[in-house]
C-alpha cells in the first residue's frame, strides 16, 4: 500500500511536469503566432504624394513580415484634421492591440488619444506628434536636424544680404514647427533674412499661388525654401513656369519623381530627404517587439539625407529618390 501511494505520488509528479512542459510550449507557439491588431492614421491617404505612399509600403511590408494586421485608414487631405479625429474615435472603438498616427494638429487629437491611453490602447506616434507626451513610443526624422542641414546648405547659397521666404505646409503640427526652426539655425546670421513664411496647407496648387505672391511682393526675392513635399514641388513648378531657376534658388524636404526632374532642370539646388519607407517599417516593427514586451527606444530617429544634384545619383541616394522597388533601406 505504501509503495502503491509512492508510486502515485511519482505519477503525479510526472504528470504535472509534463503538463508545465507542454503548456509552455503551447504559450510559446502562441505568442509566435499571434496576430497583432494594429491601426495606423496618417496625415493622408493622397497617392500623389510620394513620401505618404512610401511610408504606408513601408508599414504594410513590416505588417507582414512581424505577423501584424494593420488597418490603415486617413483623411484625403493632409490639413484635415477634424476628419483624422474622426476616424482616431473610430480606431479607438476597434480596441486594437495598438493605435499608430501621424498626429495632423499638435494639440487638437490629445481628448481622444488620452481616451485611447485610458483604455490600455498603447498609442505610438510615426512622423509627427502632439502637444503632450500621450505615446509609447515614436518613430520620426529628427525634424529640426533636416531643418538645420536644409539651412546650412541654403546658406551656402546666399550673399550676407539675400532676401529668403519660406513655404511652409501645415501650421501649428510639429513638423513644420521644428523644420522651421532647425532651418533657421541652419542659417544662422542670415535667418534675418527671411522676409516672409507661408503656409500651403499642404497643397500643391495652394503652394504654387504663394509662391508667385511672394515673387510679386519681394521682386528682388534669391531664396525659397519649402518644408514639405507640397509645400517644395509647388514652390519649384513656380519658379519654373516663371523661368526664374537659377536667379531664385529653390531649397526643400521631401522628393518625388517631379522633383527629382526639377532638380535635373536646375530648379531644386537641394533637398534633404526623409526615410519614409523606413519610418513606416520601424514604426510596426517596434510598435510589435514593444506589445511582446522586449525592450525599444521611445525616441526612433528615422533619419535624412541631404541630396544636390552633385550626389543624387549615387547608389544610397538613389534608393530615397526612387523608393518603389528600392525598399531596402538596411
């Protein structure tokens, strides 16, 4: 009787180690095949636009790679932001495993991204951000850097007295804030300079009439720089169809395949550009690796890099001017 309960007593044992064995090879073999639920809002869904369509390939390329799905849904337009918030209170009623954006305003999405918080939706910010420090995690350019090389160059380019406008996209979100002032940095002493700063609303046509509002206002104008990839191309198509390239120089952030052909035209003297598809891609691959718990960085830099048309077609740079089929950016 004795050796019979022993015997039992063993059996349960083994049992109970055999069971631990095999459920934590069941929770390991779920936690690699889990599925992630993530929702990502940019700024906008406008496929003209080179830097948003490469950013988006990046983050549907990391989705499938780390076993993510991702519900990517923004506005038409880059400035609307009452339409971003709108569909920001939708993604929070979808409860998803993670909540990624491109804030649109700096302080107008922060009610409902500390709903989200409240909820336990771990909130990550890609390009841009918001007022208050409300994310996990961001994956951006270090936008005052691109500023900062965007201004150094621009300087370069410049007499002592040169008179420089500024066409900016969207007022008051983060990117324009700090692009602004790290190109004023960049300038230094010839930041006094700037005669005016215009905001384009993030609109190619919008950017093109400024653009020749300021030639009117300021004939003896030398420099435009814009900020982003509508504020740039349009500022450029300017200058262009007013036969002014050379005697005003055009600086900007961003590319796309006409701003590539208005560099080869000798409109753009430079332009410091983002790792878009890069962005996107690091924004769900960490966003995944935190939701597993291992450890990231809050603070991503992306990075940038400026391109004239001295170096553009070497073989790094080519990869940023033509993103589409160049999606290897290790």
């Amino acid at each position: 009787m004795k050796q019979h309960k022993i015997w039992m007593i063993v059996f349960a044992v083994l049992a109970a180690a055999v069971a631990l064995i095999l459920g934590l090879s069941f929770w390991s073999v779920r936690s690699e095949r889990t599925t992630w639920s993530l929702v990502y809002i940019p700024k906008t869904l406008d496929g003209t636009n080179d830097f948003w369509t490469s950013l988006i390939a990046g983050v549907k390329m990391a989705g499938k790679e780390y076993n993510a799905s991702v519900e990517i849904m923004g506005p038409d337009r880059e400035q609307d932001v009452e339409r971003q918030n709108e569909l920001l209170a939708q993604a929070i009623e979808m409860d998803p495993d993670a909540l990624m954006i491109s804030p649109s305003s700096f302080t107008e999405s922060e009610e409902l991204l500390k709903e989200a918080r409240s909820r336990g939706i771990p909130v990550v910010y890609i390009d841009s951000y918001t007022k208050d420090e409300l994310q996990d995690l961001t994956v951006a350019t270090d936008n005052l850097e691109a500023g900062r090389k965007l201004g150094q160059y621009a300087s370069g380019l410049l007499d002592a007295d040169s008179k420089i406008a500024v066409v900016c996209h969207v007022k008051g979100v983060s990117t324009a804030l700090e692009r602004e002032q790290g190109f004023r940095e960049g300038l230094g002493e010839k930041a006094k300079n700037i005669v005016e700063v215009v905001y384009c609303d993030s609109m190619y046509e919008k950017s093109y009439r400024l653009t020749n509002e300021l030639l009117e206002k300021y004939p003896d104008l030398e420099l435009i720089a814009g900020l982003n990839e509508y504020s740039s191309v349009g500022a450029a198509r300017a200058i262009r169809d007013a036969g002014l390239e050379g005697r005003v120089k055009v600086v900007g952030i961003d590319s796309s395949l006409e701003a590539v052909e208005l560099m080869e035209q000798g409109v753009f003297q430079c332009l410091v550009l983002q790792k878009a598809f890069k962005m996107g891609y690091l924004g769900v691959k960490e966003t995944v690796k935190m939701l597993r718990g291992e450890t990231v960085e809050k603070n991503i830099d992306s990075g940038s890099e400026l391109v004239t048309p001295e170096n553009m077609y070497i073989s790094e740079n080519e990869k940023l001017l033509f993103p589409f089929g160049n999606n290897s950016w290790e």
